[in-house]
C-alpha cells in the first residue's frame, strides 16, 4: 500500500481543571471528527504539541506532508493592530504564539495547508489581513435576513456561493452552491496579502479563503469535520486536501 503523507494538526489548548485539591494540567487535544476525517479521506493524522520553540516548529515542518489548523477561540485583535479592548477570555495567547509561527512556516515551504473556523482567520491575519469580530453587526442584503451562524455544528445551518473557477469550487467537487455547517461569530474582512475570498453565505458573510499562489491553501468558515459523513461536499474537501499532500 502507499503511504498515507502524514498530516500534522494544531491542537487546541484544553483548560486546567482541579480534581479534588489536585490540579489536573492543561490538555492538548483535537477533537475525534477531525482525525476521523484525516483517515477516512487517506491521511495519517499527527496532533502537535504547542510550542513557542521556532526550531521545532520548523522540524515539524519538515517532516509534514500537509497541516491542519482547527478552529477554537478568537484570533487576539491585536494581532492585526486593533487597539480596542476585547474579552480576554475569547482568547488564546499560547495558540496565537503556535499557530502564527506555524502557519507562516507552511506557508514559506509550501506545504499543503487547510484550515477552519479560527483556523481560516488566523490565516488571513497571519497574511496581513483583519478580522471582524462581529458577524451579526454585519447584516444582510436589503430583503434578507442574516442566518445563524453560531451553533450549528451537526447538519447544514445555511448554503455558501462558491466562485467559479476558484480551487475550493474543485475541491467541494465542481459545486457552484453548498450546505454547510456554522459555529462562529467573527469572519475575515480586509483580505490578507494573495489571499482571495471565494465564498460568501447567501446572507454576505465570507465564508472561505484561498492563496492562489500555493500549491493548495484553502481556509473554510465552517466546520467540515463534523459533517463530513453527511454532506458529499464536505467530504471532497478532506480527499482534494489529502490529495494535495501525497
């Protein structure tokens, strides 16, 4: 059998809890849907360990044959140079620390990359590009009403238009629209350096990202890994991605 190119994946950063008067450490983890997709689509999932060590990001890099960023909390604002106060309990410095460094290093070697939720804004943000961090304040075109786009994680929340001729549209398999999921409520705005959009809900929310220019670099707003068994589409997304990475 060919070998199945192994797919490093950003944890998330699970919180400390106390058990008893023992304090039980942080958990990196991935959520079973998102490796579960890896496999049923052909690769050999690899979860990461959170590290601020730039030289062992970079011998991940290395021995990687795509990366997945997963979604999780918000994207700090100051990041893209935003100056106004944010909740800092939406946030995760040590992800930021990660996944900024991460995303830059895959970027440079060009290795396949896919990313979703948080993971698609970071991206955008690593690329030089801003966030919204408040999808409804962005309304719906004269006649329409927004759809919900937080937690919806199960079954489709609402249809994406996807660009003809972008490398998503090949991805989900030649559709012009798809159902999706949703669970979010900030999105990519001003687009990062190469970075095009090419979904939008029907409501005008950006829904994905690609950079042309790589090899295959694909950011959904969505949540794939959790309807992957139901929606064709979401499933071609996971088999281009790993296609991608052999």
């Amino acid at each position: 059998m060919a070998r199945r190119p192994v797919i490093l994946i950003a944890p998330r950063l699970m919180p400390e809890t106390m058990r008893g008067e023992e304090r039980i450490a942080p958990l990196e983890a991935i959520a079973d849907c998102f490796v579960d997709a890896i496999l049923a689509a052909g690769g050999l999932p690899l979860t990461m360990s959170l590290t601020t060590d730039e030289d062992i990001i970079d011998e991940y890099v290395g021995m990687a044959d795509g990366v997945a960023i997963p979604g999780g909390p918000d994207v700090n604002p100051a990041r893209w140079g935003s100056t106004m106060p944010y909740d800092a309990g939406l946030l995760c410095e040590q992800r930021d620390a990660f996944e900024f460094p991460l995303v830059r290093r895959a970027l440079e070697a060009d290795v396949p990359l896919f990313t979703t939720c948080r993971g698609t804004q970071l991206l955008n943000v690593a690329l030089g590009g801003a966030l919204c961090t408040d999808v409804p304040s962005l309304g719906a075109p004269e006649g329409m009403a927004q759809w919900r786009h937080v937690g919806i994680l199960n079954g489709p929340a609402h249809p994406v238009e996807v660009e003809e001729g972008s490398r998503l549209q090949c991805a989900l398999g030649g559709v012009s629209v798809a159902q999706v999921n949703s669970a979010h409520h900030c999105c990519v705005s001003a687009l990062g350096e190469g970075v095009r959009l090419v979904a939008r809900a029907t409501d005008g929310v950006p829904e994905a990202i690609e950079v042309p220019e790589k090899r295959f670099c694909i950011g959904v707003q969505w949540h794939p890994e959790y309807t992957w068994r139901m929606l064709e589409t979401d499933f071609n997304l996971w088999k281009s991605f790993i296609d991608a990475c052999r």
